[in-house]
C-alpha cells in the first residue's frame, strides 16, 4: 500500500448512519423526535420567554438604528435593555424552557 492509498483510507467518515459517534440506529432512517423539558410543555418555548427575545431585538434594532441616526440617549438606552435582557432571562428561566434532543 502505498503512501497516499494509506491517506485516503484515514480520511475515510463512517460508512453509514449507525457508524457515526454517539447516535443510535433507528431502523427506520428518521430521527428521533425531541424530548420536551420545559415547563410549558410546548416544543417552542413559553409566552414570556418568546417576549423577552422580542424585547431584546427590538433594543438591538432600536440601538443600530440610534448609531445611524446619531440618537446617543437612544442607542445607551437600547444597550442598557439588551444588557439587562440576561438577568431578566435568568429571573423568568428561559434557559430551562428549551427542548432536549436525545
């Protein structure tokens, strides 16, 4: 075998579905449904978790067009909602109303 047969061989991926790490083999080719773990009980999420990612694009939004706009009480504002969006989120649990893949 020579040097470059040995390369290709070792650049070789799994051969099929079930050879790949840390999947299991269905049988029937389709991917296992997501396990749903958050409280709502919803695959997509809470009300007021989908209000805190509306509120923070909009300040995110609000804030580049306060750059362009030269509106520094606007884009300090905007920054000031986009930083207090994370213990907003912590406080209402939007990281446990998620959906889990097996």
């Amino acid at each position: 075998m020579s040097r470059f047969e040995d390369m290709s061989e070792r650049r070789k991926g799994p051969e099929t579905e079930k050879d790949l790490p840390g999947r299991a083999a269905t049988g029937s080719g389709e991917q296992p449904r997501p396990h749903m773990i958050g409280p709502s009980g919803s695959p997509h999420g809470s009300l007021r978790s989908w209000l805190l990612v509306a509120v923070v694009i909009a300040a995110f939004v609000a804030g580049g067009i306060a750059l362009i706009i030269n509106a520094w009480w606007l884009f300090w504002t905007a920054a000031a909602i986009v930083v207090l969006s994370v213990p907003a989120g912590k406080l209402i649990g939007i990281m446990e109303d998620t959906v889990e893949r097996p």
